[in-house]
C-alpha cells in the first residue's frame, strides 16, 4: 500500500504525552474505579474532601495528594501536540494521519454526490488509557470508536503488535482497521448506529446481538468502499489485499481484542465470521458504492 502519496489529515489528536495518569480526573482514578467499584470511590473521594475542608485544606489539594488528579493547571493536551517520546510510532502516526485523510476524501467526494456533507471525524491517538465522550478506557478494548465525540480512538501499540505478527502485511491491516472504524463514523452521520442502538434496547440479547454483527459487518463493507476508491487511484495492490484481510481476521480471535468492562462499549473484531467479514469488505471493495453494503436486508 502507497500510504506516503495519500494526503495527510489534520485531524489527529495526539494525546500519548497524557500517557497513564493524565491531566484531570486522570488514570489513577479509572484504576481504582476499576478495582472498587463507582460508588465506593465516590464515598472515598466524598470523606477525603471532607477531612481536606476539616483540617483547612481546599479539596483540590486533598485529591491531588491522593494522586486522583494531575498536577495544578494541568489540561488536557491539545491538536497535534507533541507526543513523549516523540520518535517511538511516528511512522505509524504518519501513516493513520494519511489514511484518515484519505478516507476524508473518499466520505467527502461520496457524500457530495449524495447532496451531503461528509463531517470528518477526529482520531485519537492514546497511550494505555484514555477519556471518551463515551467513558474512560484502557488499551486493551483495541481500537474503537465513540459516537458522542464522533472519534475514533487508536493506541498506536495495538499496530506494534499487528506488525510483529504480520510484519509488511500489517501495513494493510492497520488501514483497514482505520477504515472500519471510520466506517462506524459513517453509520453515525447516516443515523444508522442510532436507530440500531435503539432498536437493540427491546430486543432480546440474542437478536440484539444479531444487529451489533450486522454494523460490524456493515462498517466492514464501508471499510471496503474506502479500499476500492484507494485500488481506483493505484493506492493498493490486490494481491495484498487477501493476505492483509486475513490478518485482520486472525486478530479478532486474539486477545488484542478483550473486553473491559466500564462505560465504553469496545468494538470487537470477533462480530461476524471470518467469511461474512470477508465476503461484506469485497463487496464494498468490488462496488465502491456503500449502497451494496446494506447488511441489514439480508
Ligand atoms: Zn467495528
């Protein structure tokens, strides 16, 4: 893949310098959170304001010597600060900040002929933890997107470990999985997540179940669509394509993709086998037109 002739988006936010216990409520708050449960830490974090306003101190101090927030005057980083470490995964930045922006041509030029406006999604780029307009989540969800913030969120190691496994054919599979989640950005302007979701509410686990496999397999299709306008332009060599596809799938099996639990729900490369995912990316690999990726209707 020819990802270096493909534009480059501005829309990447790089919040690795935040690393594990960031500015604000930072990581040491989702661990505990994690370890005792919502309530119970609010209790603690309640009785140490408490004792902090007993003894004369302002509760910001109090949770700053428990380590709950970061340092005064701490804020969240902003658009394209420069990450620590900064050498470590720039390629690899590099690369997501091209094909994010070639999936904003590709959605922008798609939406257009439709009478829409593409909105371009932004990208996050994490280091082990992060704070989504959906909830706090570690690495270890994988990559995902949130329809609240309209981000996709990506911790840059989950393609380290892409390419010790699939080494020059991880180049393919980390754009589709770019790909895949803009395409869940997609469903989201298209209100198809949405209406999903709220069908899901009544609807047994099961059945319920049955939708989140077809919007996988529908963002995997859009993915598809992607693919084909960058085969269009000479971006992609379709031999690669099928080895590329495979890793993808055999990551869905792996533990790159566990579960956590919390507020965030992870997209899970799992939903649908490997032939449905297969057979939905060509389809929209072989089209070029997120018409044929209705999932739904089958
Ligand atoms: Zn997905």
């Amino acid at each position: 893949m020819r990802w270096d002739e493909m534009r480059e988006s501005s829309n990447v936010e790089d919040r690795r310098s935040e690393g594990g216990g960031g500015g604000g409520l930072g990581g040491g708050i989702f661990m505990l959170i994690n370890f005792l449960g919502f309530k119970r830490v609010l209790v603690l974090i309640v009785a140490v304001i408490g004792i902090g306003v007993l003894m004369g101190k302002s509760p910001v101090d109090m949770l700053r010597m428990l380590g709950l927030v970061g340092p005064a005057g701490e804020r969240p980083a902003s658009y394209q600060q420069g990450p620590r470490g900064a050498t470590d995964n720039d390629q690899h930045k590099q690369m997501v900040a091209r094909i994010l922006g070639d999936t904003e041509d590709t959605w922008g030029r798609i939406f257009q002929q439709n009478g829409r406006t593409y909105q371009q999604p932004a990208l996050v780029l994490f280091r082990d933890q992060v704070r989504s307009g959906c909830g706090g989540a570690s690495a270890a969800v994988g990559p995902f997107y949130c329809p609240a913030d309209s981000k996709v969120y990506l911790d840059l190691s989950f393609f380290d470990e892409l390419h010790k496994r699939f080494g020059a054919q991880g180049d393919f599979a980390q754009a589709y999985v770019v790909a895949h989640e803009v395409g869940h950005h997609v469903q989201n302007l298209l209100g198809t997540s949405g209406k999903v979701h709220e069908r899901q509410q009544q609807l047994p686990k099961a059945q319920a179940n049955a939708l989140s496999v077809k919007l996988e397999l529908q963002a995997d299709c859009f993915a598809g669509v992607w693919g084909h306008s960058a085969q269009q332009r000479g971006l992609l060599d379709a031999g690669d394509l099928d080895e590329a596809l495979n890793a993808a799938h055999a990551i869905g099996d792996d533990t790159l993709q566990k579960h956590a639990g919390g507020a965030v729900v992870p997209d899970s490369f799992t939903h649908g086998s490997s032939d449905d995912r297969k057979r939905w990316f060509k389809r929209g690999f072989e089209s070029g037109d997120p018409g044929q990726c209705n999932t739904f209707k089958s």
